[in-house]
C-alpha cells in the first residue's frame, strides 16, 4: 500500500473518531424568562437548573450533556419563537422549557408538531397545559397552579376565621389557575369571594385597582408575581392599605421576599400556599438550599431559593436521571427515554413527585406564612405540609371535569 493510500487511511479515522465523538453529545434545550417583567423568575429559574448541574453532572454514560439557553418574556409567541430556534437552528433533542403560563400552553400545543423530540416543562404551572388534551410528549414535574393552593383556602376559613375575600391576579392561564384552586377550596369551607380584579402583566399603575377594592372584606388575595407585585406592595403601602392579605405562590417566595425597599414589609403575616416552604425541616430541602447557596456568591442570589429555582431543579433532575435510566438511548423517537420519563419517581428538594396519565406531577404542598428572622430578611414559615396532591384536587374526576377551566370567572363560588 503507497504511503498517500496509509495517510489518507489514518485521516479518514481520524474523521470518523472525531464524528464519533461529537456524536456523543446530547444536545439540551433550555427556555427562561430573561426578559420583562417576570426576569427575576427566570434568573433564579436558571440558578435552579445550575445547581442541578452541579450536583448532579453532565455526564450520561460516556455521553455529555450540552446546554442551550434562549430568552423568553413569559408572552407564547416568544416561547415557541425560542424553541423553536432551539430545534431548528441549534439541533437540540430535548427540550427543558417553559416558566410561565401561558407559554406552558403554546410549547405543549408546539410539541405536538415534534413527537419525535421529549419536552420536560421547566416551571410553567397552567392547568390547560397538561389537562386538556396532553401532548405525549411533554412531561411536567411540578404541580399546576391549583395544586399549590391547597390547604390555603381551608387554612384561611378555619383557622383566620376570613368569612370575605377579594382577589388581584394577572390576567393570565396561571394565576387564573391558582385563583381557581383558592376559590374551589375557600368557597367550599363557606367563604365568599365577593370580588376579582383582574391586571395585565406588566401593569405600573395599581391606583384604580387599589381604590376599587371593597372595604367589607377580610382579606385581599393578591395573585401577582415579578415586578407587578413589587409594584402594587409599594403602591398599597402609599394608600395607606392596611387589610389582610393572601398570597399566591409566586407572591410570597424569594423573588419578592427578597426585594429591594421596604414595601414587602407589609407581607409579613401573610398567609399564603405553594409547593415549597422556606423554613421546612426536611434534609433533602435543607441540602438542596446549601446546594444553591454554595454556587452562588449572596449579592447573586436570594437567600433561600425561589419556586422558580426549585422547579427548574426538579424539572432538571428528572430530566438527567431519565436519561441515566436508558443510557442515554434516544433512539427510535426517544421511545425508551420517554417511557422512562413517565414512570420515574424523583426525590424532589420539595418532595416526592411522580406522573399521573397525563404526565403531571403529584406532589407535596405548603402552607405557609411569612415571618421576619429578626434580622430584617423575610421567609415563609412551614404551616401545614399536604402530601399526594393531584391534579383534579382530590374532588372525584368526572366532578372536577364539570367545573370548567380555570378562567376570570371559573370556579363559581360555591360548594361543588
């Protein structure tokens, strides 16, 4: 054999074990909310998902993982603009996405158009995006915005003996679904809801929401998130609002606890639900909050981590041990990954979560207040701990299918 026949004979293997190689990657897709007005979200979201990293590694057998970020605004379009960039333009081959509502909705309706890929929901908690007419390909492991509600409706009837609310949420799939899972339950106890304001994301001026909220009432439930809570708190204070109030999850987690003026001062002794507590006692909690302290210097995180972080983590988890489980066998249209992804139970920083038929968690959730350390900072204080929490609430299917989706003015407030 001439010496350019070896040569081009070594090159050519040269070729192959560099394609070889490469092959070995898997390639991840990530979404967040980098932009607007929920960008504190999804910065702590991404906290989360490195965190998962560094405990968990990116490797998978001999195969590595590469991760692919794209920014969102928590609007659709701007989600299933980024995925899709993420597929077509990045080739990745599993997606971890999205963080809010309404795009929780738009990327499962877009996963259908790629049954061949896995889409792992990173934060989004919209009860439409898993309850009506699931993608088999999208698996969520955290619990909707109903489920993290449970428990705060009976809490607030029986125990704060709140006979009258009223209610300020974003006008959007996920905080009409934590408004849905409140009512169902507070009216159930016999409460009233006697009125629903209802503000675009983004809003800046709350004066008219603020002067529209009834004066008979013994709370307010306020459903905001982001800068708009941060907005109304400061607002509310100025107006001299001194009512009891509620929170939804995203109301009462680091996000806002740990914001800058004094205004969040006035969420002290706010009762409020979620599916994480920052003061519970579990070790596996307490590990996962020394994890995410330890990879962050403090004046570049919050002091516990938000919901948004531990989702991203669970969402992150799952994705990495499901891959483990088949070796990182994304053949034949992922088949073995997605089976594994369906019947895997994770060990959760906040609990034990596993899927239901429609790949949606079940999980644990809290009630909480929140309550100053004494040294200024603010968390929310373990109340009650609600285990084995699914998706229809605990009422009989065909009895929860007749409420309807959650929406301005679903649930009635009345006992079903």
């Amino acid at each position: 054999m001439s010496k350019c026949s070896v040569g081009l004979l070594a090159l050519s293997s040269l070729f192959l074990s560099t394609a070889a190689f490469a092959q070995e990657k898997i390639k991840v897709g990530v979404t967040a909310t980098l932009e607007g007005t929920y960008t504190v979200l999804g910065e702590d979201g991404m906290r989360g998902h490195q965190t998962a990293l560094n405990v968990l590694g990116k490797k998978v057998g001999d195969k590595e993982l590469e991760f692919i970020v794209a920014s969102t605004d928590a609007t659709p379009d701007s989600a299933v603009r980024a995925v899709r960039k993420l597929i077509e333009q990045d080739k990745v081959q599993i997606l971890l996405s999205p963080l809010s509502g309404d795009e929780g909705i738009a990327v499962k309706n877009f996963a259908k158009t790629h049954p061949e890929l896995t889409f792992i929901n990173a934060a989004s908690g919209a009860q439409e995006t898993t309850y009506v007419d699931p993608a088999p390909n999208f698996f969520r492991y955290n619990m909707d915005g109903a489920q993290w509600q449970v428990g705060l409706g009976k809490y607030a009837f029986e125990e704060k003996k709140y006979r009258k609310i009223a209610t300020v949420g974003e006008d959007y799939s996920f905080i009409y679904t934590q408004v849905f899972g409140l009512v169902l339950e507070f009216c159930g106890a016999g409460g009233q809801v006697t009125n629903r304001q209802w503000v675009p994301l983004g809003t800046k001026d709350f004066a008219s929401v603020i002067a529209a909220l009834p004066d008979d009432v013994d709370a307010i439930y306020l459903g905001l998130g982001g800068a708009d809570a941060v907005n109304f708190l400061n607002q509310y204070q100025q107006a001299g609002g001194k009512a009891h109030l509620m929170g939804g999850s995203i109301m009462i987690d680091q996000t806002i606890l740990s914001s800058k003026g004094n205004a969040k001062n006035a969420l002290v002794g706010t009762i409020a639900a979620s599916g994480q507590a920052d003061t519970w006692e579990d070790p596996g909690w307490q590990k996962f909050v020394k994890a995410y302290q330890d990879a962050f210097p403090p004046n570049k995180r919050f002091p516990s981590p938000s919901l948004l972080a531990t989702n991203y983590y669970g969402s992150t988890m799952a994705l990495i041990l499901a891959l483990r489980a088949v070796n990182g066998d994304l053949s034949n249209n992922q088949a073995k990954y997605k089976e594994a992804l369906a019947k895997i139970e994770i060990d959760a920083p906040n609990g034990k979560i596993k899927l239901d038929a429609n790949r949606q968690a079940i999980g644990t959730n809290f009630v909480t207040e929140v309550v100053d350390d004494g040294k200024g900072a603010l968390f929310s204080k373990v109340v009650k701990v609600i285990p084995n929490v699914n998706q229809t609430l605990g009422y009989d299917p065909a009895v929860f299918s007749k409420i309807g989706l959650p929406s301005r003015t679903v649930p009635e407030c009345k006992k079903y």
